[in-house]
C-alpha cells in the first residue's frame, strides 16, 4: 500500500522570540520520520506558521510534542500581536498530502484532540472538516472573542470545547485554547499596499473576500444597516468565493497589508486574487507594492500565477519552469520584504528527496566527468537520452525566439504552442538520461540475488529477464521520444525565426542520434532477452524508427541549408 502523508501547519503565538520559537519547532523533528519543512515568524503578528510532514501517526505525535512545548514556554496572559488568536498553539490543522482521504485526516485531527484535551489540559475546538457541529466549521466562529473572551466563552453550554476543560483554570489561563482541524490546503498570502491606513486596507479587502461587507441603505458607509426580515444583518458579497481577508497595520513593514486566507486555490486562484486587488486599490487611489505567501505553498499556485502573466505580457509558455516560477515572484511582488527562495518554499520542492543524485542535477563539467570515469554508468544510453534532449532544448529555442520576434507579435500563442510541445519532448529526454542508468542498475541487482537453492536461481532468472526487458525498453522510449521531437525542429526549419534556422538544424542532428545510439543499446540487450517474439517485434520497430529518423533528419537539413 502507498505511503500516507499529511501535513501539520500549526501557528504557535509567538513571533519574536527566535530561541523560543526554535525550541518549539525542532521538537517535531524528534518523531522519527517527521520532517520540518519551514518555519515562519512574524514580528508584527507574533505569530509563527511552522510546517511539517509524516505519516499520520508520526505526525500526531509530533503535533502533540509542538503543543506541549508552546504550552510551556508561551504565556498568553502576556502575548500581544496584530493577529487574531486564542492559543499559545493558535490553530493545528491537518492536511491531507497523499493516500488519505479528508474523513480519515478528520480522525486523526480527533484523536489529537483528545489527547491534548485530556493530558495537556488544553480547551480544543474542531474546527472545518473535523467540525463536529455546523457552526464550527468556521473558524472566525470558534476564536471569536480571542483569548481575551475565553474565560466566558469556555462556561457557555454552546461552546463548550470538544476535549479539554470547560473552565478558566490558572492553566487555561497561561496556555488559552487551541483550535485543530482537517482542512484542504490553505495559502495564507499577503498584499502589501502604498498607505499606512487600516481602513482604506480593509476597504479593499471587502471588496474582493467572500463574505464582503455589510448592507447599508444608499450604498454609503454613513448609511444605516439593512436587515432581512428575521432581524439577521445583510451583507453585500465580495468578488471571490473561498477568500478570506482583512486590512492591517504592519509597524514592522510601515505599510498597510491585505491579510488573506485563500481556503480553495481551484475556486479563487491566488494570481486571479491579486490582480483585482491591485484595480480595486488604484480606484480607491492606492497601489499594490508587492505581497507575501505565509509558509510554503503548493507549486500550482505560482506555476498557474507565472503562466497567466506570461499570457498577459504574450510571451511563450514554453520555458523552463524555474522560469515560470521566477515571473510569478517577480509579478507578485513576493521578494519586496524579504528574499523569496523557491526551493525553501514549494512545498514539493521540499519533499523532494529523490534528485539528491540524479545525473541532469550535475552541471556540465561534473556530467562529463562522471561519464569518462572508470564507471560504466552512465553510458551511451543515458547519453543518447541527453543528446536528444540538447536537440530538443534547441528546437524549443528556436520556438520562443519565433515567439517573441519583432513583428510576429500576432504569431506568439501559435509559436507559444510549439514551445511547450517541445519543452515536454525535452523533459521526458531528461527523465530518461537518469532512468537508463537505472535500468542497467537493476540488471546488476538482479545479478547480486543469491542462487543457492533452486527456488534462489529460479527467482533470480526471472528478476534478470525483467531487468533486461526493461533495460531493452527504456532506450526504446528514447527512440521514439526523440524522433517525436523532430517534428518541432522541422516546423521551426520551415516557418520558424530565419536567424535561428541553423539551431533547428543541429536539434534534428542530436534527434537522429539520440534515435541510433539508443538502439544500439536496444540491440546488445535484446541478445540477452529470452522472449525472442518480444525481442523481433522490438527490433523491427526500432529499425523503422531509425529509418525514419534518418530520412526527417535529410529533409531538416535540406530546409535549413536552403535557407542559409
């Protein structure tokens, strides 16, 4: 069965004192397994988002440590910030990250619950997806009052806490009460505004969240309220659904800030967000200088930030997606305040613990060393992957050339198209300069099994006719990735950037061989491989596509050299 993941964001009431804050957080890494992605201080809030990841059970464990360590080192008699807040651990909500579902997130958030209300003594609301009624769903309805309201709060029969006293106690007194949740991925993201008034901050924050502002008679803020006919307050709603959102002072920053809480980036995505932030500011006579994110945020969100900028500014899709990335930063403004480095941020960046020694993560010269040396990995299979990529990479160029060229300006969408065409052709090329080597890995693995018994060589006659098929099939896949790429190199030949044409030319070059020099490897395999059926339809195929390689790669080239 896959691995569970979730992920714990707890925010701990404190924000300035960085040893306090340290101790709190490092303990999480005490659970085996638990990985402390980032940890996120605010000054003006003090107030610190801390971000972790594990197993569901590794990460309770951890959660109920972090809680247990704020309870103790956090007194909230004392605590002041700008943000709203009830808790020396504020809010614990669970993330479902992968191979679980909500309602099994739901019951871990419970039994971390209990566990804290019971032996922390600690008041726990549930809240969101672990709601256990209706109106605590909401999280605004459970930390209402803050801390300051909780000695009423917690004897009020309605809001009698799901675990933990339901009194004001010297304890409760010192560590407040916690709120733990399920809930989806949350982006807690701020915009930065050219005034220093709250106001005028808040104004626009009605505009755009959800639950906007309420109803007054003529529209003007001096207007009287409206009510419907049962008494309730009206509201005119904002301009986005799953938006959150309120102005503030920041002393630390000297700026206004819009603080939002985007609980559904596929309803409200963030770009989307902050683009009508920035027109409502400008008609309320203020601009946006730039904006923050709170911890780490999935790579969605500025991948699908970077791309909506770059259609705006009709510039091509196909580049690299550290590129994209970089756009979105520079768009949204998010290195004003601080530096904003991506591989501390992203969220899957910080999970990704494979590419630690991945062959394309090499620079150039550590590449060709590894391939010189006395190891015979990688090899012409894995170089035949790099070269067909070189040769797309090429084509790519030839089509974001194309698509920004002076007085094409009307062709970038259609260049924009051949771009990521070719930029996917050149990623998977990538992906297979590292899985190549991996195949011939596992060949050698296969024959390190032990052969003592029969049952032992039997196992190990089947695991290294496995590894074969797959050592035979993975060159194969290079084979046809890269005679598909061609087609790129042969549209940009023909009817791309003229200057460039001689760049499409050498991408159908290193295409065509990347297609021979992977079949030599698909061949010296096959003399390996048992299932001759397998093995004669693999070699006609490959034959065929190494002479359609050879016959694409003659008309590129009579195109190019007609044009030189």
């Amino acid at each position: 069965m896959s691995r569970q993941l979730i992920e714990c964001v707890p925010n701990i009431s404190e924000g300035r004192d960085q040893e306090k804050i340290n101790t709190i957080a490092n303990i999480v890494e005490t659970v085996d397994g638990v990985k402390l992605l980032n940890i996120d201080p605010g000054k003006a809030t003090n107030r610190t988002v801390i971000t972790f990841v594990g197993e569901p059970q590794q990460v309770i464990d951890a959660a109920y440590l972090l809680i247990q360590k704020a309870q103790e080192l956090i007194d909230m008699s004392k605590h002041s910030g700008e943000h709203p807040r009830m808790g020396a651990t504020d809010v614990c909500p669970l993330v479902p990250i992968a191979n679980i579902s909500m309602k099994e997130t739901a019951e871990w958030a419970h039994k971390l619950g209990a566990r804290v209300g019971s032996d922390l003594g600690i008041p726990v609301y549930h809240y969101e997806a672990a709601a256990k009624e209706e109106k605590r769903k909401n999280l605004a309805n459970c930390r209402s009052g803050e801390y300051e309201g909780l000695s009423k709060k917690l004897v009020d029969p309605s809001w009698k806490p799901d675990f933990g006293p339901a009194e004001f106690n010297e304890s409760i007194a010192k560590s407040g009460a916690t709120a733990i949740s399920a809930r989806d991925f949350l982006v807690a993201y701020n915009i930065n505004l050219n005034t220093t008034s709250t106001r005028r901050a808040n104004a626009v924050a009605f505009d755009i969240r959800e639950a906007g502002r309420l109803k007054r008679e003529g529209g003007k803020i001096t207007g009287k309220l409206l009510k419907d006919e049962n008494g309730q307050q009206l509201r005119q709603p904002g301009l986005f659904k799953a938006v959150k959102g309120i102005g503030w002072f920041i002393e630390e920053y000297g700026v206004a800030q819009i603080s939002y809480n985007l609980t559904d980036i596929n309803i409200s995505p963030l770009h989307e967000v902050f683009d009508k932030t920035c027109e409502r500011a400008i008609a309320r006579g203020m601009r946006v200088t730039g904006s923050e994110l709170v911890g780490l945020v999935p790579k969605k969100v500025l991948i699908d930030a970077g791309k909506h900028f770059l259609i705006k500014q009709e510039r091509s899709l196909g580049i690299a997606e550290s590129e994209i990335i970089k756009i979105a930063i520079k768009t949204l403004g998010l290195d004003e305040l601080a530096p904003f480095n991506p591989e501390e941020r992203i969220i899957e960046y910080m999970l990704d613990n494979d590419n630690n020694n991945r062959l394309i993560d090499m620079d150039l010269v550590a590449f060709a060393n590894e391939t010189s040396s006395e190891s015979p990995a990688p090899g012409g299979g894995s170089i035949s992957a790099y070269c067909g990529a070189m040769g797309a990479a090429l084509g790519t160029m030839v089509a974001n050339l194309s698509a920004h060229k002076r007085g094409w300006d009307d062709r970038w969408e259609e260049f924009s198209q051949w771009a990521k065409k070719g930029l996917a052709y050149q990623n998977e090329l990538l992906r297979l300069v590292d899985e190549d080597t991996n195949a011939f890995n596992k060949i050698m693995e296969a024959f390190r099994l032990p052969k003592d018994s029969e049952t032992d060589k039997a196992k190990r006659a089947e695991a290294i006719q496995a590894a074969t098929k797959f050592a035979i099939e993975t060159p194969f896949k290079v084979m046809e990735t890269a005679y598909n790429s061609m087609e790129v190199m042969q549209a940009m030949a023909d009817f791309g950037n003229p200057n460039s044409v001689t760049d499409a030319g050498v991408g159908a070059l290193c295409a065509r061989t990347a297609v021979i020099g992977a079949f030599l490897n698909v061949k010296i395999n096959c003399g390996d491989c048992e299932d001759k059926a397998f093995v004669t339809d693999i070699m006609e195929r490959g034959q065929e596509l190494v002479d359609k390689a050879c016959d694409l790669e003659a008309k590129i080239l009579d195109i190019t050299n007609s044009k030189i």
